[in-house]
C-alpha cells in the first residue's frame, strides 16, 4: 500500500522529496575514562563544530528571515563562549567521567542554577544553555540536528508535529508542504500552513516510521492523502489535478475586487486572520476587507526575549497603516496551550490548554500586558484598531482586562502621547462558560469574535492537538450551532457586531449556516477569503434563514449531523466536479439537511445510517 490518509489542513498538491525532521536519540550512558587528554581534545572539536554550525544558521536566518529571528542564535552563540560551561565538563572528566556524561551533568547544574534565578533574563538563559549542550552533545554522539535553516532545495517536511515557532522559520521558497504524525485542523501549525499557503497534511499517525528521508511522495491538502513512491500513473493524476486547482484559482480572481454581498445584496466583512505584519499584504492581495483577527503572540516567538514596546509599536503601526481605513482587530498576547513561549519560562502544566494561559498570563502580569496595550495604544492613531481579549472565561476578567487599557489609555494621554478618542473593544468567545452568558458580555462590549477553534475543543472536551480525537471536532453538530446562535442573537439583542476569527468561518459548509443566522464578520485564511465571496454572491441569507429553526433541534441524527453534510458535500461534489465555486452546492447542503430533518427528504442516496 502506498498511500497514508490524514487530515488535510492546508489546500494544494504537491509532489517533491521529503525532509525527516526527527529529533535524534541523545540519550547517554556514564562510562570510566583513561584518557582525560583525549576527552578534552573531543570537547574542544565538538564546541567548535557546534560554533561553526551556529554561525551558519545565524547567517541563514538573518537572510532569510531577519534580525529579531536571528536574535536566538546570537544568543547561543554567547553562550557557546562562555568558558564557565566547558571548565565546569573539564573538571568532571578530571573525576574520570565520560565527555558526553559530563556536558550533560555539567549543563543540568548550570540550567537549575539559571531556572532558580530571581532575575528572569537570567533565568531564560537557561533554554539556551539547554540547547547549546543539546548542539554540541549532538556532535559528540556524531548525529545530525534537525535543521530548518538548512534546508536549500524544494522538499516536504515531515515531523512527528511543527511548533509554532518551527513553522514560522520555515521558507516557503523550499518548504513545499508537511507531513505530521500528531496535529488537527485547528492546531496552530495547521492555521499557519494555511497563513503561508503551503499545503499540510497532519495526523497522518507513524508517518516518521512509514516515510524515508528523500523519498518522493505526493501530499495532497485537500483529501488528506499522502501518496508514497508514486507510481507514473498516480504522477500524471496528480500533475492533472494540481494544474485543474490552478485554473480555479484563476476563475476567481474577479471576485477580489467585488463587494462581499450575498445574491440580494446583504453585506457582510470578509476579513483575514494574521500572525505577523509581513501577513497583511497578502490580505489586501485577495481583496480582504478587514483584519479580523492578529495573533499577536507570534510576535513574542523565535526570539530570544521579549519584545519591546518599541518594537511592538512598529509592528502594529505598520499594520495599521497598510490597512488604513478597514478595521483591524488585534488580539492581545494569546500564549500558551500549544503556543509556548521558552523565556517565559511557564511552569510544566498536566492540562497546558485547560491551564495559565492568555489572559489569565496576562493579568496576572501588569507589566508583560502594559507593554503590550501601551504600544497598541500609541499605534492606534494610524488606522481603524479594534483591541481583542483573548480567552475570557467571566465578566470580571474582562472588565480587568478592559478597565486595564483605559488605564493605560489615560496615562498615555497624560504624557502627552496621542492616541485615537474611540476604540472598540472586544472580546474572544471561545471557553463556553462565555457563550452561555454572551448577553452579559455584549452589554459591556463593542463585538464578540467566536473563537470556533477552542470553543470546539472545550465544548466537547477534545484537544484540538490530538489526532485521536479530531472526530470531535464538530462545528455543525448541534451544541455547536445553538452556541452559536446564542452567542449571535445575544450580540445582535444589544447593538454589539459579532464576528467569527475560528477556522469555522472560513468552512463553506458553515457559511450558509452562519450567513442565515445573521453572522457580521467571517474571518479567515487570506487565501480562502476569494473563493468565500464567490460563494456567497450565490446564497441568499433570506431563504437560507427560514431553515435554521429545523437545523437547531436536529431530532434526527443528532450523532451524525456533521458526517451527513460532509456526505452531502462529497456526494453533491462528486457529480459536480465541473463546479468552480460549489455554491450552489453548499446551499443545497443547507437545504437538503434542513428538508431531512422534515422528514421530507430522501437520505437513502447518501449511505449512511440514519
Ligand atoms: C480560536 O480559538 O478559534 C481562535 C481563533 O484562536 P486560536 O486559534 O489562536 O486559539
Ligand atoms: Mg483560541
């Protein structure tokens, strides 16, 4: 058999060799010694290999990827000449310890020394020694590093799972896909494959052991299939396909410049998700009309500290300069859960997702969140800023979080420091606890965002990282559709807009669904947002929206609901693979749900149990 089936998280095909980026195995064991001299000669030979090796990736990284990027490995670099580390392995192999067990003991001393530190910068030093005598023990044990500087062909990755961190140094000029073992739709290195368009396939399980390094396979984004050793014929159905997605693509470019407005007219914002400003313009290239969501948190990441208000503010101005008089929302530092941030140095958590996450971190730590909002705020003068808390479980956080910018805002404006007169401010409904009281929050905010991605996860219970339970991940079963109506309908009861920043708004199956129930704002993937507004320029909201009472009660397969409209899906797609937008389509699936659910609808076609 030569294909492997995961999730396709990121649209395209691609056919290229693979890049295995697998943690090699540097477990050591302590052995006697006779000749010290030559241990140390051993050393000596593995730090400058490592330095040599540093300086390279630095080099690359710079190029590629710029200064704050290459910060890190400047960072190692210090470390790897500081001479207290190396006197330290010297001393243990005068004890008679083996070179590689002493670095390894050596550099534990000093990473608890650093960890137990008041002052944090020391005590994020101690990431980099960890990784430093992860570098040079590497060369000891003669094994290689997984290295995505390195990288200087076209290849697809496969890893076991891509951190966040790693998939922003990826380069698109030669990352042309990836493979993971573990991940789901909504984890972050799948939201970000879709960020930089480059196709992904995860939760294929055992593709590390299934794939060899340099072996050609296709990845397919759509379907989720990864196919190995293609034989000619499989290449040339492929080379079809790819060359079909191509010409669909260019069928679309029209609607980049339309309004986004449904068959009658009704208007919506079609807005972009985004991680870093270089993101924007790829908004505005697909005819994006807002930023409905900026992971800011991407800006703390692959760096070696924080980043300063100055450099925040830049950031922030530039994005709201190049989008100018189109809203833009910012979310407020969102780390945690799969997002880790190593100088932050948070404490290992059993439940990292149910955990000191985002705004929790935030309030808990006035000064990490002034820097933030002080440089939100100074930036806010050069567009249309809209502030996002992220995860907010109750009332009161939010009213800290809220009362916390205006504070900072009057102290701004007592220094003399400009800053907009009116900036809606909002909030994330992601956690349940806040969807069921969305009411309470829209009397007390300007908008609500439905962050689908955890509110999925936390109303199932269901990491959105596990593969195993990617099943659950359900954003047309029923508890899902009535949150969101509950958190739509009390938004709309109190004059507040409401937006959806999840992946589900990008979903067009979802999209009639949340066109009917009165849905303002659907943000998403930039490359998703043209072929949305083909989609919607289809659908009239007025005949979608007398259907949505027969979708809430779902009497009948309640189990199965969301499997049903994928069957519909593929079943519609399958006889109408001509169609460029599917549509129609999508609308039908609507309609053929809702007339099921009357009974009036015959679901036999379809093969599934009812
Ligand atoms: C969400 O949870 O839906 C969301 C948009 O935030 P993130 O994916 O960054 O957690
Ligand atoms: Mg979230």
């Amino acid at each position: 058999m030569n294909k492997l089936q995961g999730i396709g998280v990121s649209e395209g095909i691609v056919i290229a060799k693979t890049y295995l980026l697998v943690e090699p195995d540097l477990t050591v064991q302590k052995q006697a010694i006779e000749d010290g001299e030559a241990e140390k000669a051993r050393l000596q030979q593995a730090i400058a290999q490592a330095k040599e090796e540093l300086q390279h990736i630095h080099t690359e990284t710079l190029a590629k990827l710029g200064e704050q990027e290459a910060a890190i490995f400047s960072a190692h670099l210090l470390v790897l000449q500081d001479p207290a580390l190396e006197m330290e392995i010297h001393q243990k192999i005068a004890a008679g310890m083996n070179v590689e067990y002493a670095l390894v003991e050596a550099s534990d001393m000093f990473v608890q020394l650093f960890e137990s530190m008041d002052d944090a910068y020391m005590q994020e030093r101690a990431a980099d020694i960890r990784d430093v005598s992860r570098r040079i023990l590497a060369k000891l044990l003669q094994v290689e590093l997984p290295n995505l500087a390195a990288i200087n062909e076209e290849v697809i990755i496969v890893a076991d799972d891509l951190t966040p961190s790693m998939t922003v140094q990826l380069n698109k000029q030669y990352v042309r896909g990836f493979v993971t073992n573990i991940g789901g739709r909504t984890s972050h290195s799948a939201i970000l494959a879709r960020t930089l368009e480059i196709p992904a396939v995860v939760g294929v399980t055992g593709a590390t052991n299934a794939i060899a390094s340099k072996q050609t396979i296709i990845l397919d984004g759509n379907s989720g299939e990864v196919i190995l050793n293609p034989t000619e014929e499989q290449m040339a159905q492929y080379e079809q396909l790819q060359q079909q997605l191509i010409e669909q693509q260019q069928a679309l470019v029209k609607y980049k410049q339309l309004p986004s407005v449904d068959q009658d007219g009704y208007a919506v914002e079609l807005a972009g998700n985004i991680g870093k400003p270089e993101d924007v313009q790829k908004v505005l290239d697909n005819g994006g009309d807002g930023i409905g969501l900026f992971r800011t948190e991407f800006l703390y990441m692959d760096r070696a500290d924080y980043p300063t208000e100055e450099e925040q503010f830049e950031a922030y101005k530039a994005v709201l300069q190049q989008m100018g008089d189109k809203p833009t929302v910012v979310r407020t530092l969102d780390i945690g859960g799969d997002k880790e941030l190593p100088y932050l140095q948070l404490p290992h958590e059993l439940n990292p997702f149910l955990g000191y996450r985002a705004i929790r971190i935030c309030l808990d730590n006035p000064n990490l969140f002034d820097v933030q909002l002080r440089a939100l705020l100074r930036a806010s003068v050069y567009g249309n800023l809209k502030v996002m808390f992220p995860m907010i479980a109750t009332i009161e956080e939010f009213r800290e979080a809220k009362q916390r910018l205006l504070d900072v805002k009057a102290q701004l404006i007592a220094e003399g420091i400009a800053v907009a007169d009116y900036i809606e401010i909002g909030l994330m409904i992601e956690v349940p606890s806040a969807a069921v009281i969305a009411d309470l929050f829209a009397k007390e905010a300007d908008f609500l965002s439905i962050g689908t991605n955890d509110l999925i996860q936390y109303t199932f219970a269901a990491d959105r990282m596990n593969e195993k339970v990617a099943y659950l991940y359900q954003p047309y079963h029923p508890a899902i559709l009535r949150l969101v109506k509950t958190i739509i309908d009390a938004a709309h009861a109190n004059d507040c807009w409401v937006g959806m920043c999840g992946e589900m708004a990008g979903d067009p199956i979802a999209i009639p669904i949340l066109l009917a129930m009165g849905l303002d704002e659907f943000s998403m993937s930039a490359t998703s947002i043209v072929s949305r507004r083909a989609q919607l320029a289809q659908l009239s909201k007025q005949q979608l929206q007398a259907h949505i009472p027969t979708l809430l009660p779902l009497q009948r397969l309640q189990k199965s609901s969301s499997t049903y409209v994928k069957h519909c899906y593929n079943s519609a797609s399958n006889k109408l693979d001509e169609m460029l937008t599917c549509s129609v389509f999508f609308c039908m699936s609507t309609f053929r749900l809702a007339e099921m659910l009357n009974g009036t609808y015959d679901t036999s076609c379809f093969d599934i149990a009812s």
